[in-house]
C-alpha cells in the first residue's frame, strides 16, 4: 500500500485517485478545527460538533455489550442484530462520552450522515478538494460522516470511489481487492447492515473451519491504522473492514463516481442476472458468461468494431436519451 505524507488537502494530486489502488495519506486535514478538537479531548469533539448540529434526527445504532462493537446479524442471519432508531447526534455523543470507562456499556453507532443536511457550515471550516474532473454529467462528491464508539464495521465494499479522512480517534481498515470475494464469505444481500452485503467472518475471532478460505484472503491483505489527521484514498468495489479503536471515533467521507448519473446500479444488473441466468443449465450460463465478457466488461468499443454508427443502436456508448430508452425497454420486457 502507497503512503504519502506532506500532502495537504488542497494539493492532492491526481495520480493518488487515479491509480485504483488504496492510497495513505499521512496528516492529510491534521489542521481542520475538529482534528485538533479531538487531540485536545472527546469533550471538545463533541462540543465542537454540537455548534453544526441543526436537530435534524438521524438513525442510530445501538449495541449490546456483548456485541463487542460489531455491527452483524441475529444467529440464524435474518435480520440486524443491533437496535436501529430514530435519534439526535448530539444526544448519541452525550450517550457515547457517559460510558467512556465505564464496563458492559451498549456501543453507538451513526452512519453516513451527509454534512450539509445535519451539520450546515462544518465543511466551511473542515474540507479537502477532491482532485478530479467531473464531466458535467457526473455527480459533485456527497460528503458524509459516521460517528461511533468502539464500533466496528463489518468487511463490505462500496460502489463508490472514497477518501475516508479519519479526524477523532484511530480506525484500523484492513482492505482486500475485488477477486477476494469468493474468500470473504459474504453474507444476505438483504437485510444488510447498510445497504452493501457484508463478510461473515468475525476477524477479530475468525473460524477457519467454518471459513477456510479466509485464510488466502488475509495472505493478501493491506491493513493500515489511521491517526486523526490521516486519510485514505479506497477505490469503489475494494473490500474494506473499518475498526474504531478509541473510545469516541469521527470520520468524514468523500464518496463520488465519475460515471454519468444517468447510468443505473451494478446491483440492478446482478438482481436482473439472477432471474435470467443463473439458474439454467452450466452450458447455458458459460455461454452468456462469454457473451457478458464481450458486451459488457470488455467496454463498448469491441462490440462495436466493424458497425457503422447508425446501426449501433445500444452498443454505442449510453448518452441521457439512450439510457432512458434502455431503461424503457427493460421495464417493458419485465413487465410482458
């Protein structure tokens, strides 16, 4: 793993996000407002945090002690084994700083809360630019922050390219390229912690009976701790499990895809490719194996070649109007 230090937040360059790989950058925003709150106390986090926050409720996670900060199922894997709710940021910080040395305390949990809607003017202060160049059909970056005790979340990937900055606390992420799927074990595509399907494999007590192949999985590995100040570049569709080692743990996400918005989930492909193809015979599903490989993760231009423009149709490159069209024809045949 790249590790990268003297790097500020206005000067990332271009090559870190370029190159697909996980990248350390070193102090990154050490001299954001918040980090340096956090270095001072977790008091003086919260606080800080409490002067953005507009009241807007939010959903919260709520561990049982003996959970140990591991966001996971119920024993038989069919639902959330942790209590989900509606509740205040500020009130979860309160909650988070009372059982700080306190034994057989419940663990708190906040995902992914997009800044702008429950902390307005945090980023005025505390903010990186993001060293890419969007086409105007792309989206801007969603930035989010995720607030927790010693929580841990579980081994997922994400659809989405992300700098994770970590700014109260420590994190130890342990990352793992897209081929190791099918070494992680992954569980239920539905319910999901949070909306990405997650490894069933308890790292911090790993049961190499029960998952044998975890073991070439962690012969690959890349683990990193972050300090508060650091940051880490993760490439979309890279495995990830993210610990939080300090009592209360802050960190904000830069999520963005350089695809045009108009473009539909990879989920929705493979929900589609469920019910069309991987029930039928081997045969069947090797040949549209290959015709996938031609189509589809080949890019466009191979299928292409020797076609004349108009007659192309779907296999040119998708603009607004052809995406929604395709869109159209597939509701249409669902539909029949």
């Amino acid at each position: 793993m790249k590790i990268f230090t003297n790097i500020k937040h206005g000067a990332i360059p271009s090559e870190i996000i370029s190159a697909c790989e996980p990248v350390v950058l070193r102090a990154l925003v050490d001299d954001w407002p918040l980090v340096r709150a956090g270095n001072t106390s977790e008091r003086h986090a919260a606080d800080y945090l409490k002067r953005f926050y507009n009241g807007r409720q939010t959903v919260v996670c709520k561990l049982a002690p003996e959970d140990n900060g591991r966001l996971f199922y119920n024993e038989n894997l069919t639902s959330l084994g942790y209590e989900s709710f509606k509740g205040r940021i500020d009130e979860t910080l309160d909650k988070i700083l009372s059982g700080i040395g306190q034994p057989d305390v419940p663990g708190y949990y906040i995902a992914s809360n997009i800044i702008d809607t429950h902390l307005p003017g945090l980023r005025d202060e505390n903010d990186i630019l993001v060293p890419r160049m969007p086409s105007p059909e792309s989206n801007a970056e969603t930035v989010s922050i995720w607030i927790g005790s010693a929580t841990t979340a579980t081994c997922h990937y994400d659809a989405l390219d992300n700098i994770a900055c970590c700014v109260v606390g420590r994190r130890r992420f342990t990352l793992f390229p897209p081929d190791q799927v099918n070494n992680l074990y992954p569980g239920p595509l539905d319910p999901t912690p949070g909306g990405q399907v997650i490894s069933l494999v308890d790292f911090k007590n790993p049961d190499f009976k029960k998952f044998p192949r975890f073991k070439h999985a962690l012969s690959v590995a890349q683990t990193v701790e972050l300090e508060s100040g650091d940051a880490l570049f993760i490439p979309s569709m890279w495995w990830h499990h993210v610990e939080g080692l300090k009592p209360l743990n802050v960190l904000i996400n830069y999520w963005w895809n350089d695809a045009p918005r108009y473009l539909s989930s990879g989920m929705n492909a493979l929900y589609m490719a469920m019910l069309s193809i991987r029930d039928k015979p081997k045969h069947e599903r090797d040949g549209w194996k290959q015709l996938f490989d031609y189509y589809i993760f080949d890019g466009p231009d191979k299928a292409n070649a020797g076609l004349p423009q108009e007659a192309q149709g779907f296999l040119s490159r998708l603009d607004e109007l052809s995406a929604r069209k395709l869109r159209a024809l597939l509701i249409n045949k669902l539909n029949r």
